[in-house]
C-alpha cells in the first residue's frame, strides 16, 4: 500500500476529491498542479506552468488541461473532467477512476468497460518540459487516444478571455504540432512517441468554471483555446505523451521518461515526503537558483528565502545548494536590503526583516560548517553593508536610534512578517521598535562581531562592541512588562503594543538573544499556552478582541484574518530553537510529538506537502498555498535538530 493513495469510492467522490490538490515540479521553475481528480477548481490550476524570460520570468499557464479521449474497439471514454458556469460538470471522467497512488511519481488507474490502463506523469529534471506515460494493461483490438490541448497563455494570476488576437496557426513536428496563442510567449510542443494524426479546428471552450476562485471573491470563469485533435493509436503497451517548450526526438521520448523516473526519490512515508516537497521549491533558471515561496501563487520573496534556506538545505545536507542560493539573493541586496518580491526593476525593498534573516541563516550555516574565517572572507563584506545601513539610516524609514535599537516604518508602510494591508492600511502596521526585529538586529552584530574576532578584524570590533554592551537593558526596559508578564510586540515612542503574539518567541530564540533566561522561560510559557496548537503557532492571543480563527471570504476579510490569530507553521522554527535552549532535556520528546502531528497533513489538502496557513480555531483547517517553503522547511529544521540532540 503506497503511503499516498487513494480508491475508487475517494475518486469517484467530486467533493472528497477537490479537496485534495496534487503539485508537480521541474527544477527549472516549470510545475503542474490541479485536484486529485483533475477537475481545475482554482485559476492556478494547469498542467504546464513555466517561467517566461520575456515577460520578467513571470510564471504564466500555457496548458491548462487536455481533453482526453481513449478510444477502444470504437467505443468513446472521455476522460476529462470541466466544470461551467453555475456549477455543471461534465464530461466525469473521473468516474473511470480505480485507484491513484503516488510514490515516485503519480499514478492513476483506469477501467473503461473491461479494459485497463494507467497513466502516470513527470517533469523533466531540469528543462520545461512534462511526460506522460500511458500504459495499457489488456489486449484489444484496436486502441487510439485522442488528445485536445486546452489553452490559455497568461500570467497564472490573470485569466484569458475569447479574442481575436490569437495566432491560430500551427507547426508541425516530428509525431506532433505547436502552438503558440500571442507574440512574445514561447511556443509549446505536443508530441507523441507514436505517429499521429492531427486536425486542426481552432475553437474556444466558454465559461470555464474555478470555484475556488469565487469563494475567495475574484472571479471565476475562464475561457480557453481549443485548437484541434491530435490522434495517435496504440501499436504497444505503452504510449508517451511530452509537453515541452522545445521540440524534441520523439524516438527518445520513452528513454527520457524512464531515465527521469528512475531519479525520483519514493513518497513512501512522512519524512521522505517532507524531503520532496523541500526539492520542489528549488528552481535553478538563468545562472541563479532560488527559492519559490509557496506554490501554486507565490514566486521568490527575500524574507520567506532566508527564513526557509537552512530547513531546505542544511537540514537535508545540502551545503552547496545553500550557498547557491545565498549568493543569488546577494546579488540582488540594494541599500542593505534585499528585495521581499520581485527582481530588477520591479523589485520592492519592503522588508525591515529580510537582510537579518540572512545573517541568522549564515549564522546556522555556521554552526554547521564551523570555518568562520572562511564565512567572514566571503560573507563578511554583505553583512558588514547590512548592518551599516540600519545603522545609518535606509529605506522606509529604517534606522538605529541613539539607544541602539532600530526603528522602521511609517504610514501605510507594513515591513515585518506581518505584512497584510486592507484598504491601503496595514492590518497590523507595527510602527517602530519591533521586538523580533530588534532581537534580530542584536543576535546579528554579536554573530558578527565573533566572525570578525576570528579574522582579527580590529576596525570592526572598535566600531560595532559599543552598540551591544548596553543593548540588553534597554532592550529589557523598552518592551519587558513585569505587570504583563511578557514582552511588547512593537513601541512607538510612548505607546506599547502587548498584544500577544508570537513576535516574542522570535526574539526569545536566537542564540544571541537580548533577554536572560528567565524571561525566555516566560515568553515560552506564554507562548505555549496562548499561541501553539496542533499545526503550528497562532500569530494572536484568542484571548484579543481582534482575534480571527477563520481564514476565508474575500481577500480584504482574508488578509484582516491573516496575522489575527491564523496559524503559522513556519513558526515552529523558532520554536524549536527556544525549547531546545530553555528546557535540553525535555524539549526533543515534546517537539517530535508536534513534528508528527503533521503526518496526517500529507493525505489532505496539498498531498504530501505542507501549506501555508491553518485557521486558528480546531480543527485548524489547512489553507492559503497548498505547499509553502518555510513550512516545510520548519517541519525539515525541527527534525534535523531533534536528530542533532538525541546523537
């Protein structure tokens, strides 16, 4: 029995079915995602996602599905499943459905009338390009499958419309055509390991239904590009399909499908899942590898990377893929920071947080390589302009004060993690001293300014060893309430903000942390009791009037709910540092009893993956994107250091 499968009566059972979605990746950025039973129920659903270098290396849906219809002893079996507008659905080609299991790669069985087959798909490693295999099980006379490309050609967060501004026409090439809609798009090639037939009927498919998409307030009816048949018949036991952006040999299709099989690591328990996941965020495109935030929506954020980068590569001993990734995102850092979202000129530095997540990143790269003359000598210049910018003053009103501590933003701006904005309004706005930040900032210079010890940097230790000696005391009489009993979340010159959030438990878990260990031992307590729950951390106190334990409804009542009490999984990593120095002896038990609550997570929602976000209140329903980085890489980081313990 593989650890992820399911039978016919799940199949068969639309509801059971679209709650479930399944997430397929190349390492070049390309990636298929859609519901266990293939039905498309969000705009971001498609079966060829890819990356185009003309249009900012945006991700745009090429190929939203195939109208497929295996055709045996002249009997029709459409196999598809669409649904329109006011809910219809047809054809069910579900209904054919026997059984899905997905090991190394997905795989579904079929039963139409007597007959057998299944199909199964992959990406190749490392190019835009998706196989699909059909395997027939049973002898027939006579079978052939006809394959119909849906298409849109659009931005994955847009949807296309019928048009007169389709290029209509096509290309062929060997054992198949490609299309190509609007100038500037790379074409994409459909091609069989078989000869085929193609007719060419260019037609549009009207009122394309996503109901996730409607419930979440945008709108949800798509048209697509149908632009003909292509046909080929059956000779053997299998039959190949490849989906490419480049054509190809189609005598090498098969060998390309078994080499790039015999590659994947088996889904075939909750660690190795957890380990799939990880490698799906990686994509390696045009000289840089980076770390795709959350799939299917997100795209590379700087605070998500440097907060993701040690459970996504360290903690699964990839070393070198660390600092692949840090070195692309350095090549980006402007002014002392990093952009949170975008590249180029579409960049946007609005992140207080970013840059000192990255030296907390190299810091656990650190203890792991334990060469900190060779870490200074490559790193030491970029985190030397970090702290120099907060020092003197950046972007978004980003600054030391004369205390030593940071102060950032300003009206309409939201810098930290808590970033939602309603209306042009941060939701949590934040102005001024954050705790974590501040936290960050001193846990950084100390880092630092152990490094530069080891290179005998003495111009450094002279400038930077007065801003730490007093720091934890003002630190202490800047947010610590003796009256409350933990830490204020953010002060803004008189004001205090003591809501309880999980802001402190960042602060309480760096290594270099301003606090003593009595108030970690407090905040973690608190923590405890108020924030942590089955899926992770609440980001507010269900005891606040401002608190929100359901995540749903429009994006406006989405966002006022994101950071007001939604939970965060992400947040077990600092979790699990915090525990791990508070309480050594009893901490590796407890965190490996949370660790394994999330097995249960890999048959439900995104399949064997993590997501963004559960609601704050039980049963703590997952949601937001289906797989995201720092999840993941936060269930990967609190294995690897649970491992590290019981050593």
């Amino acid at each position: 029995m593989s650890y992820i499968a399911f039978d016919k009566e799940k199949l068969v059972n639309i509801n059971f079915a679209k709650e479930r979605e399944i997430l397929r990746c190349s390492r070049s950025g390309a990636f298929a995602t859609t519901t266990l039973c293939g039905l498309n129920t969000r705009k971001y659903h498609g079966l060829f996602i890819v990356p185009q270098d003309n249009f900012n290396g945006e991700r745009h849906l090429l190929v939203s599905g195939l109208n497929e219809n295996i055709v045996v002893n002249d009997m029709d079996f459409h196999l598809s499943i669409h649904q329109y507008k006011g809910g219809a659905i047809d054809p069910k080609g579900n209904k054919y459905l026997q059984n899905f299991s997905a090991d190394s790669v997905p795989v579904y069985d079929y039963r139409v009338g007597k007959f057998n087959f299944q199909k199964s798909m992959l990406f190749q490693h490392d190019a835009d390009r998706l196989i699909i295999k059909y395997t027939f099980l049973d002898k027939v006379d006579e079978i052939a499958l006809q394959v119909e490309p849906l298409l849109a050609f659009r931005n994955i967060h847009q949807l296309t419309h019928a048009n007169s501004d389709v290029h209509t026409g096509f290309e062929t090439v060997d054992n198949g055509v490609g299309f190509c809609m609007y100038n500037g798009y790379t074409p994409v090639y459909f091609q069989f390991s078989a000869p085929v037939d193609y007719e060419h009927h260019p037609d549009w498919y009207y009122n394309i239904e996503y109901e996730e998409e409607l419930k979440r307030g945008y709108d949800g009816h798509e048209d697509l590009w149908r632009p003909g048949t292509l046909t080929a018949k059956v000779k053997g036991k299998e039959l190949y399909l490849t989906i490419g952006t480049e054509p190809m040999d189609a005598a090498e299709i098969a060998k390309l499908y078994t080499s790039e099989a015999k590659k994947r690591t088996p889904r075939y328990n909750f660690a190795s899942c957890l380990k799939n996941a990880a490698e799906q965020f990686i994509v390696k495109r045009n000289d840089r590898t980076d770390i795709i935030a959350g799939y299917p929506w997100f795209g590379r954020w700087g605070r998500d990377t440097f907060i993701a980068l040690p459970g996504l590569t360290l903690a699964i001993g990839k070393i070198s893929l660390f600092e692949e990734i840090a070195d692309s995102m350095i090549a980006d850092l402007k002014d002392g920071l990093f952009p949170n979202i975008g590249a180029g000129d579409n960049a946007s530095y609005n992140s207080v947080d970013a840059p000192l997540w990255f030296i907390r990143s190299l810091q656990i790269y650190f203890d792991h390589v334990n060469k900190p003359r060779k870490l200074w000598t490559k790193y030491g210049d970029v985190i030397k302009q970090i702290l120099c910018a907060y020092r003197d003053g950046t972007m978004n009103n980003i600054r030391m004060l004369e205390n030593g501590l940071i102060y950032a933003g300003g009206p309409g701006l939201a810098l930290t993690w808590m970033d939602a904005i309603v209306n042009g309004r941060p939701v949590t706005p934040r102005t001024g001293c954050q705790v974590e930040i501040n936290a960050l900032w001193y846990n950084a210079i100390k880092f630092a300014l152990d490094l530069s010890r080891s290179s005998r940097d003495k111009e450094f230790l002279t400038d930077w060893e007065p801003i730490t000696v007093n720091f934890p005391a003002v630190f202490k009489d800047t947010f610590w309430s003796k009256e409350m009993g933990y830490l204020a979340d953010y002060v803004d010159g008189d004001y205090k903000n003591f809501q309880v959030r999980p802001n402190m438990l960042i602060a309480a878990s760096l290594p270099f942390s301003p606090m003593s260990e009595r108030l970690k031992q407090l905040v973690l307590k608190r923590v405890t009791e108020e924030l942590l729950v089955d899926k992770g951390v609440r980001s507010l106190s269900p005891k606040d009037p401002e608190y929100k334990g359901h995540y749903m409804g429009t994006q406006a009542e989405r966002d006022a709910a994101y950071h007001q009490g939604t939970v965060w999984p992400w947040l077990l990593f600092p979790l699990t540092d915090c525990m791990l120095h508070v309480y050594p002896d009893s901490a590796p038990d407890v965190l490996n009893r949370i660790l394994y609550r999330f097995d249960g997570c890999m048959t439900y929602y995104g399949l064997s993956t993590v997501a963004e976000i559960t609601d704050g209140d039980p049963p703590y329903k997952p949601n937001g994107c289906i797989s995201q980085a720092w999840s993941v890489a936060a269930l990967l980081y609190m294995k690897w250091k649970i491992e590290q313990v019981k050593k």
